[in-house]
C-alpha cells in the first residue's frame, strides 16, 4: 500500500483495503503547555509520526489524528475535553469502522495523562459488554513508552513532561519546530515536578472522608510545567526511541493479530478468573 493515510484515500480505496485488511491505527493526543522549547501540538506529533512510521511496517491504515483529550493542565494554551466526552468520542469512531468491517483497532497516545487513559480503557470495556456488535474486535491501548527500554528508563530517572525524551523526539522529527531557549519553573517547582509529575494539582476538600470529591486545580507556583531535563535531548535519542517502539510493536502487534484472527475462527476466547487464572475456553 503506498499511502497509509485514510485522510488521503478514496472510498473505493478503503474498500480494496478491507478485502485484505481490517486493521488500523486511531492516534490521539492535544494541544497543552510543552514550556517554551517546544510547540502546544507536541503530543500530536508523537502521535502523527510514531503511527505513520508503526503504519509502515505493519502495512495497515491510520485514521485521523484526534486532536483533543484531557491533560488537566491550565496554562494558555491547554485545551482540555473531559475524560468521558473523549472515550465516548473514540468509543463511537470504533463503533463507526467497525461496521465498515474493520476489526483491529490500535490505538496510540502521544500523550500519557493517566486520567484520559484510565477512563479510555474501562470505557471501552464497558462499550464492548453493552454492544455485542464488538466482540470480534481487538482494541488495543498502545503508548509509545511501553515499547521503548529507553523512554521507561527515562521515566525512571525522573524525566517526564516536554523534556528529553519528547525533546529528542521532536529533534528527530522536526527539529524546525523546537526552540533553543530552554526555561524551567524555580529550582523547587522543577525539582518537585520531577519527583512528583502529578504534584502541578492542588487538591482541596472540605474534610478527611475517602467519600468526599475533592476539588482539583493547577498550583499558581507551576508557570512552566516542564517535568525533567530538557537541555540533555538530543536528535540521537529521538531516532532510538522510534526504532525502539517500531521494532516491539511490531512484533507484539503481529502476534496480538494472529491470536485475535485464530480465536475469531475458532471460537476461543481466554477467559479472566476472580483469581486471574487465565483458561481457554471454547465458546
């Protein structure tokens, strides 16, 4: 297949794909505060090009980007959609493809707010219980991350939000866009932001009871968000972290399709146990 963009493609296109194919890539992220070395539409590129280049060796369509999700940052420029509006959005794309007659979904985050990805996941879930027109496709959540040693490394050294792994990325995509001046919040803002990604929120409630709903909000001392080192990206690094996450993909994903393809023609499904016990069980 030359081109891989459905953007790009014809209806008569999309139904000589699906005579042989019935996979494909859904990219999401937003635009949010990347501080002032990187673009807002940051994570739309880790989404646009780690799935063209997934897109390439799988042979496979990707769908649009879709550009809004949660990132529950507050600086100019965060464009935030609530959690269930976006799962119910991507809920409804999949339900949309699936009637065309496409059955395995792979879906990138090229952002990594745990609260969209949560709710993402058991909504799906949920979907696929109530719909049975579902229960022959594969949806898979799949972040770059989990496919990169060396990105899961950088999490560990306390390196997470528009700083060397992203910065590396962009330097390998598209250096054009990243700016040289680097500019971090005051030295115990960054320093708490790298032990802590998630400590930009200041919750308050009006007692100590697990039961209450707490009230959330960004901390008037976050005025750049940058979480980890920056000034240490380089192009180098993008390149390995794609090569990386293409190479493990891949190979997973292959594998993921072939199991999915069997089970469809067999009937099997791994059954979840209380216990997490896993069984084949003919249906």
């Amino acid at each position: 297949m030359k081109n891989h963009q459905m953007r790009l493609m014809t209806v008569e296109d999309v139904q000589n794909y699906l005579k042989k194919n019935r996979t494909i890539i859904l990219p999401y992220a937003l635009c949010e505060q990347h501080g002032y070395h990187l673009p807002l539409d940051t994570d739309i590129r880790n989404a646009e090009y780690s799935s063209a280049a997934l897109a390439e060796k799988l042979d496979c369509m990707v769908a649009p980007v879709l550009n809004y999700t949660f990132s529950g940052g507050m600086l100019p420029g965060t464009i935030n959609v609530k959690p269930n509006t976006f799962s119910n959005l991507v809920g409804e794309i999949i339900e949309s493809l699936t009637l065309q007659g496409f059955r395995n979904f792979i879906i990138i985050p090229g952002h990594g707010g745990s609260e969209s990805m949560l709710h993402l996941k058991e909504s799906l879930r949920i979907q696929k219980w109530l719909n049975p027109a579902l229960a022959d496709d594969l949806i898979l959540l799949c972040p770059i991350w989990d496919f990169s040693p060396t990105w899961t490394k950088l999490f560990q050294s306390r390196d997470y939000h528009a700083s060397e792994a992203e910065t590396s990325l962009l330097l390998h995509w598209c250096p054009e866009v990243v700016r040289k001046k680097i500019v971090m919040d005051k030295p115990a803002v960054a320093e708490r932001l790298r032990d802590d990604p998630d400590s930009y929120q200041h919750r308050v409630s009006f007692t100590t009871l697990k039961q209450e709903v707490i009230q959330t909000s960004q901390r008037e001392d976050v005025k750049i968000g940058v979480m980890g080192y920056p000034e240490r990206a380089n192009a180098a690094l993008g390149a390995k972290i794609e090569a990386e996450f293409v190479k493990n993909a891949v190979r997973e994903l292959r594998k993921a399709i072939r199991e999915a393809d069997s089970a469809r023609k067999t009937g099997k499904r791994i059954v979840h146990e209380d216990n997490d016990k896993l069984k084949i069980l003919a249906l």
